[in-house]
C-alpha cells in the first residue's frame, strides 16, 4: 500500500521533529497535494539532526556514491541534496519550505528542478 496524504502527515508528526530542521522533500510534496501516493518518505534534515537521528538509532544506508541517509521505517533522511548539475544548501531548502498542514515541505518548483536534473 502506498503512502497517501493522511499516513505522509501522520508519519512526520508522529517524529516530532524539531521546527526548522527539516522538510520534506522527494514525491512528500505531491503526495500532500492529494496528486500522487508516495513509496516513502524523504527528509532533507540539518546536520545537527541527521546526528540526532543517528544516535536515537536510525539505520544508517550506505549509498554507490560513498554518501549515506539513515531510514527507519518508511522514512529516509538526508543531510545532503546532490546530483550532477544539481547542488543546493540543504539549510537553504528547509528556510524556504512552504508549511502545510504545519509541516515543511521543499517546493513544488525546487521539486521540479530535482526531478529534471536526475532525469524524472
């Protein structure tokens, strides 16, 4: 079953993250905009709480490329956003979220700039 809008908010605020942390990012802000389901649930996190996470036991995924995310359950978090001919300040992208719901969520249009630069 595929995560829809209810499970997506329920998830986040079932973490109790700190505000301005993080956002969410990958299919979550279509999924909140009732325009898709979701596999999962991506997170770009500050550093700070990437550490956090890590300690409270999150399991740690090593990447092909050397980076990693940590992932409990659905959800997966990130510290970094990168691709070839796509690089944004993670910090940046969680000021500038858009709150819906009372949950940050990176833009639709930074979203569209993703999916073009890794060819979805």
């Amino acid at each position: 079953m595929g995560i829809d809008r209810e499970r997506l908010l329920d998830t986040v605020r079932g973490l109790a993250l700190p505000d301005g942390q993080y956002a969410v990012f990958g299919s979550g802000p279509l999924v909140v905009r009732d325009l898709r389901e979701g596999n999962d649930i991506d997170l770009l996190v500050t550093t700070e709480l990437y550490e956090r996470l890590r300690a409270d036991g999150w399991s740690v995924h090593r990447k092909e490329d050397g980076g990693e995310t940590l992932h409990r359950g659905d959800v997966e978090a990130m510290r970094t956003l990168e691709l070839p001919g796509y690089r944004r300040d993670v910090p940046t992208l969680i000021a500038s979220a858009e709150h819906i719901a009372g949950i940050p969520f990176v833009s639709l249009a930074e979203l569209s700039h993703f999916k073009s630069a890794a060819n979805r």
